[in-house]
C-alpha cells in the first residue's frame, strides 16, 4: 500500500482544527496601468517587428518583380526587332502583287531611279511594264528636259510600278525585290 495521501481540494488554506486560520500572505500591489501600459507597448513594438519585416518581405519582391519585368521587357524587345523586319518584309510582299499604281507614283518612281544616276552623260534607258511605258510616253519630254535623253523600253519581266533605268556607267534597279532586299539591309 501507497503512502500517498489524495486531497480532493486544494490545501492552500488549510489549517489546523482548533486553531484560527492563519492569513494569507497580502498580495502585491499592483499598478494596472503600468501593467497595461508595458503590454501595450510590447504587443506594440512586437505588431511593429513584424510590420516591418512584411515590408522588407514585400520590397524584395518588389524588387524581384520589377527585375523580372525588366527582363521580359528586353526579351519581348529582342522578340520583336527580330521578328519584326521578317514581319514587314512578308507584309510588303503581300500587298505589291495587289497594288495598281497610278500615273503619278510611276512618275514618282521613274524620276527617283532617273534621280540615282544624276550627273550621268549620255541616253538613260528606262525599262518599264508595257502599261506604265504606256502612261509615262506623254511624261518623256518633260523627262528628257530634266534627265537629258531617255528611252523608254517595255520589259516584260517588270511588274506594274517597277523601274529599271541603265546609264553608261551603271544601273538603279527599283524592281520590288531589289528594294524589299534593301529594306530589309536597313532593318537589321
């Protein structure tokens, strides 16, 4: 058998029979406001830890999302300038077979080239689709007053808008390909 002794309630103030109640030890006193006031501040100074803690959390990923950003920013750039003269070359190619021009462009058109071999001596020969030499007939002596001598000569290689002007010492090709080609030099 246990030597143990079970209580059913607290002994605290317990005492013996016979003899009076011994009192219980005073309790301290305490300032409740200076109690409620260092809890305030502690929960305070702890609300505040953490706040700043969730905005330096929250400015590193700030800072990591802007830094991704920038990243997909200059690989969209890097996307497109090189997809992008691919774009417009495609584009173009699309759009000439449908293009008609009128007399006016083709005599913008026979002026440029007529224009890249300036200073040139001697008959320019201009080669021109069947319908644009067509227009441009009544257009050669105001071009031969500018150019000096030219000749216009149907090629039925060139399509409506295509010039092809050969000088004594050189040619200016406007056909579309030519030029599409030279764009396409200046966009990479």
């Amino acid at each position: 058998m246990s030597n143990l002794i079970k209580f059913h309630q607290h002994v605290r103030h317990a005492h013996l029979a016979g003899q009076p109640a011994a009192e219980p030890p005073p309790k301290p006193e305490v300032d409740l406001a200076a109690v409620e006031k260092k809890a305030y501040e502690r929960g305070r100074t702890e609300a505040e830890n953490k706040f700043k803690e969730m905005i330096a959390a929250a400015q590193t990923l700030q800072g990591e999302l802007l830094a991704n950003l920038q990243k997909a920013e200059k690989e969209l750039v890097e996307t497109v300038e090189t997809a992008l003269p691919d774009l417009i070359i495609e584009g173009i190619r699309r759009i000439i077979p449908q293009w008609s021009p009128e007399v006016r462009e083709v005599q913008k058109i026979v002026r440029d080239m007529l224009s890249g071999l300036e200073g040139e001596s001697g008959p320019l020969e201009i080669r021109l689709n069947e319908q644009d030499k067509a227009q441009l007939e009544q257009l050669q002596n105001a071009l031969e007053g500018d150019f000096g001598q030219t000749n216009l000569v149907v090629d039925r290689n060139l399509r409506r808008g295509e010039c092809v002007v050969v000088g004594r010492f050189g040619m200016v090709d406007g056909r579309f390909q030519s030029k599409l080609n030279g764009l396409r030099k200046d966009l990479l």
